[in-house]
C-alpha cells in the first residue's frame, strides 16, 4: 500500500459550494438548516438510506445481518436499506456468489451532530463490497488511508461537475451542500465511498466493474439526498467517464509526462510505465511503481479548492517549511507538498515516495513539477525554494 506519510485515518473532504452543484436544483424544503439524525430518517427514503449508506464505524460491531435464500435472491430494496436498484448487487459481485449484508446504524454521538455517518457491508466468501458516508476532515485525510487508496491514478473523474471519481475497485462522491450546508472549519465534505474486490487490484481497469461503481455511489448519494427531502437529484455519470487510465510510454525529460522533468541520475530502468489519471477533473495523479497498492513514487496535482483544503495540515506537517509569498509547504526525505493560493483556491501539488529512501530524487522532482503544474491549472508562475538537504531530512 502506498503510504502518504504520518498516520492511516480514513476521514475525508470537502463539498461542492451550491452555485458549483449540478444537481436540478438541490433546495431543503423549508429553508437553509443544519443537518440532524432526524432529518435522514423522516419517512421511507430516509429510513432506507440510513440502513444503507451509514459510515465511519468499522470498529462499533455489527448489528444487522441478512441473507436471502441463494444469491441474489432478496429484493433489491432489502440490500443497503434500498440504496441500490434492480441489478445492481449482482452486477457488483459479477453475478455469482451468496450476498450476506451487516450494517451498522446512525452513530448517535459526537460525530452524528456534523453530519450522517455509517457502512453497509455486503460480503460473500471471495468478495467484499463496503459502503461508507462520512465526512472528511482537514487535519488526517490528506496524510491517511483515504487519499492513498481514493486518490490514486486508477481512478477517473466522474464529470459533469461532481466532484468524486470512480476505478474498478474505488469509488466516492461528495455530496452537494445545498441540503446539508457548508461545512464548518476543519471539516471537509460529506462523501459517499464504495470498496470493492477480493484482493490486489487487477494491472488494467475493469471498464464494467468501473461502471457498476460510479453509478452505484451516485444512487447511494441519491438516496441521501432523498432522505433530507431535497429537490434533484444526480445523473447517471456513466457515459461521461472517460477512458480508463493506461501505464504509458515515458521519455527521460517527461517524468509523469511533464516536460522537462527527470529523475537524477543514470536510470537504465526504474520502476515499470506510470499510470496517470485521465480526464479533467478534481485530482491527477500519476502512480509508478511495482504494484497498484504500492507505486514507489506519486506525483498529484488536487486541483479542486474543495478537496485541496484536507491537506491544510499536511503541508504544515513536520519537517522543513517550504515558502512563498503565494502558499506554504513542508520538504521531508519521504514527501514534497506545496499548497498554492491561486485565483480559483487552494491548490495543492504533491510528490511523495513509500519510504524515506528517495529523498534525492523528490528534491530533484519536488520544484520543477509545482512549476509545471501550476501553469497547466492556471496559478500563474509558481517557482518554491527548498531548504538545504540536512533541513529537510
């Protein structure tokens, strides 16, 4: 697995502003208000959805179990509180296998005040698909679990301005704050995320398994919506996904496929062809290494101001402060973050290896790539000083 430095949350970011949201239109009946348990479980949506698409409590115990009688024999309303339709769950578990579902409920505590939290698992002997909502935080999602695993170049833009992605194995989305409100400091969107296989991801993207996930995490962000009462609702994002990426071809000079970017040093060879992430979107990221779960090196541009406030503490985290009058960052031997103000927001550029072994190689990458991204994203001219190598060992 790949490690972006300090810690193994999984908490997440932050949410579309409502004049950004593409829902038709998203209001709360009543007037703006904040978001309480009740207000997901007023009648049958919010009942179903709660059962459903409920959070970050993996540790709290199971407390629901069910099985039909062979696969797929429940109704489609009986899985995840109702969260998928006809078809979905056997197109997620590729039409074999006998489906047993756990749920955990509405967590009634601290975080239930700032917003809907929970899981739904369904599981069979070989497969696993987990269902989660909750919210992201600007102080571990940008340095966990989530970002390593969600943010990762298999995974493609959904479009049609929302803000999530989608792989064969991952997907998330934010849900619209027109219902819910903004949300307060420190706190990042509420997002929907759905995991799914068996093991280690396969080398090429599924196009179907892929598929089946971004429309199942906009059905389950849907359902949410429902259960707040709010007006609209997401379109299939399907046929506006583009291509899967592929590990590509890569010259000397064009490190990720950025001009004029190279490793130090004589390479005959280094880790295999990098995967990049296709289509515009909220995050690129280009991934080199051995495996998926593991690319020795990744280099990130979060371009959307929503998702790059959760790396506020990461590019204040320990070791030696990278400035510049436009943004702050921190130079380390295993990461090189940099978060710019630009016209649009934050924007945060990355470079980060899985150990502390490539401290050359990030500050021979580290300046040259905030360079080259902040002219491609629109921050203008954006040129970092790094501190002496012994600062930021």
């Amino acid at each position: 697995m790949f490690r972006l430095p300090l810690g193994d949350r999984t908490i997440m970011a932050d949410v579309p502003r409502t004049g950004d949201s593409p829902l038709t239109p998203v209001t709360p009946s009543g007037g703006p208000r904040r978001w309480h348990p009740r207000g997901l479980l007023r009648g049958a949506p919010g009942a179903a959805l709660i059962a459903a698409v409920t959070g970050a409590l993996l540790g709290a115990g199971l407390t629901a179990w069910g099985s039909g009688s062979g696969p797929f024999a429940r109704s489609a309303a009986d899985w995840c509180g109702g969260t998928f339709a006809d078809g979905d769950v056997e197109r997620l578990f590729r039409g074999a296998g006998d489906v047993r579902q756990a749920e955990l409920p509405l967590w009634e505590g601290q975080r239930s005040l700032v917003g809907p939290a929970g899981t739904c698992r369904l599981t069979t002997e070989n497969w696993q698909v987990t269902v989660r909502v909750h919210r992201l935080d600007t102080e571990w999602t940008g340095e966990g679990r989530w970002a390593n695993e969600f943010l990762a170049a298999r995974l493609s833009p959904l479009g049609g301005g929302l803000l999530g992605m989608a792989s064969d194995t991952r997907a998330w989305l934010a849900v619209p704050d027109g219902c819910e409100g903004r949300p307060g400091e420190g706190e990042g969107p509420t997002v929907v995320d759905i995991s799914s296989g068996s093991g280690s991801p396969r080398d090429d993207v599924d196009v179907t398994d892929r598929a089946a996930l971004a429309r199942s995490v906009v059905r389950a962000v849907n359902g949410l919506l429902a259960g707040e009462d709010c007006a609209g609702r997401l379109a299939d994002p399907v046929k506006g996904l583009p291509e899967p990426p592929e590990h590509q071809a890569e010259a000397p000079d064009a490190l990720c496929g950025v001009k004029g970017l190279r490793l130090p040093g004589k390479r005959e060879f280094d880790e295999r062809r990098p995967l990049i992430t296709r289509g515009a979107g909220p995050v690129r990221t280009c991934d080199r290494g051995e495996s998926p779960r593991r690319p020795g090196l990744r280099l990130m541009t979060v371009g959307d101001p929503r998702l790059a406030r959760v790396f506020d503490r990461l590019v204040r985290s320990s070791g030696a402060p990278v400035r510049h009058d436009r943004g702050r960052g921190v130079l380390r031997a295993d990461l090189g973050a940099f978060q710019a103000d630009c016209p649009t927001g934050p924007v945060v550029f990355l470079v980060a290896a899985d150990d502390g072994d490539r401290a050359a190689d990030i500050r021979a990458v580290f300046p040259g790539y905030v360079r080259a991204e902040a002219e491609r994203v629109g921050c203008g001219t954006v040129r970092v000083t790094l501190p002496g190598p012994a600062a930021s060992g």
